[in-house]
C-alpha cells in the first residue's frame, strides 16, 4: 500500500514529536503492508509556521538514514493549509506538492467562507495543480449540505477521507460521510493522516480490509495502491470510475 498522508517528520507540527516515534511510525506502516509513505507536515498555517526550507531536507535525510532497513520508500510533501497565496508560495518554493507532481495536498479553512474556498481552489487549478482535499469527511461544512463537495469535485477536486474515518473513530457523523462518499465513488484515496504510534496510526490493514469486505477488492485496490501510486507518478487519476 501507499501513504500519501503522515505526520512523520518529528517535532514540526503536532505530529510525531520524536525521530523515535517516526521510526515506530514507518515499523509499524511496514508491519501492514505499506511500502510507500509522503511526509506531510502542516504547513501554511500560523499555528504550525512550517515553510519548506534547509529544516526540512535535514530532516527528511536524517529520517532515511534512520530507517533505511525498514523497507519504505520515503516521498516528501505537505498539507497545506488553503490561503489565496498558495499557488505564489509554491512557484516560491516555499510551499511543495506531493512527490514534486502536480498533486497538492490542502487542508481547508473550515471558518472560511464557501466563496473564498472556492475561488482559491479555483486558482490552484489554473496553476495547472491538482488539489487533492484532505479528509473532507471531516469538515462539518459539509455535514448538512454535499453541494460544496461536488462542486468542489466538479472544479477538478480529489478526496483523501483518512482511515481513522473509515473506521469510526473521528465519530459517527465523519464516518457516515465517509460512507457516503464511498458508496458515491466520491472517495479517491485513502491515507493514515498519521500523528503518532498510539493514536491516530500508519495502520492501513484495518480500513483496508473494511472497503473490501463492504466495497469490493476492486474499490479497495484502486484507494490504497492504484491512485496513490499515479499521483506519486504524476499520472491522472480516473475521478468518476466508481460513480
Ligand atoms: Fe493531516
């Protein structure tokens, strides 16, 4: 399987906060079936002010080094956080896309309004990106109303719902919009959004072996390997095969 969403690199978001965590990280991804995984700090946002620079590089080599018997392949990105200036603080370099591809992975700003989301998703496609929406079962803004999301879709959008959803654990209303997005082919991806080796995992197994048993090994396939692995090849993804 491929992770293209983990909190692995130590002490830069609250994520893991040591480079003993990341390896227990990377052990335990290994131990499931994972064998390709993104760093994805947050990023872009004042709580975690993590800009991509000299920091991160050292930090992901040294990352490798620890753990070059665990057989992964480490890939580099961010979880960005949606401002207007995203597409100006990647042609920067201040900000990087999954795997130096084309796939931007954004969280969203849930107090936004609809209409700025929108417009500043609407600029990132014109960049020639391709935004891939962190965990939109998530977000309580679509909790009532999906037009958001498929509008969101319709603009060029791709979803990554996170296991932990799939499972339950971020409560029964995230999970419902999981389901639901999965019975509507609405999900393209499904990734750990990992934060430590307690909580919130790199476990993949469990979600995995759910989309199976309920959506059929085709679905599953094309969640946990067929699409992470396109958009780490800078490939297109089929967004309404399942629809
Ligand atoms: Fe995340």
């Amino acid at each position: 399987m491929i992770d293209i969403h983990a909190h692995l690199i130590p002490g830069v978001d609250d994520g893991s906060v040591s480079y003993y965590e990341s390896v227990r990280m990377l052990e335990m991804a290994c131990q499931c079936g994972v064998r390709a995984l993104v760093a994805t700090p947050h990023s872009n946002i004042p709580i975690h002010n993590n800009y991509y620079g000299e920091w991160f590089e050292n930090c992901f080599k040294k990352l490798q080094d620890l753990t070059k018997e665990i057989p992964i392949t480490l890939y580099k990105g961010m979880e960005i956080y949606l401002t207007k200036d995203v597409v100006d603080l990647v042609k920067d370099n201040k900000l990087i896309t999954i795997n130096n591809t084309r796939y931007i992975l954004i969280e969203l700003p849930v107090l936004d309004l609809t209409h700025n989301i929108l417009t500043n998703i609407k600029s990132i496609i014109n960049a020639n990106l391709i935004p891939i929406i962190a965990h939109p079962e998530r977000y309580e803004l679509f909790y009532d109303d999906t037009s958001l999301l498929m509008q969101l879709a319709s603009q060029g959008c791709i979803f990554q719902v996170n296991k932990g959803s799939v499972l339950g654990q971020f409560g029964a209303t995230a999970q419902k919009l999981a389901k639901y997005m999965l019975k509507h082919g609405l999900v393209h991806i499904v990734a750990s959004d990992a934060h430590s080796p307690y909580q919130r995992t790199t476990r993949l197994d469990e979600a995995y072996d759910y989309i199976c048993y309920r959506y059929g090994s085709e679905y599953a396939k094309t969640l946990f390997y067929i699409n992470p692995r396109r958009i780490l090849k800078d490939e297109n993804i089929d967004r309404w095969g399942f629809l």
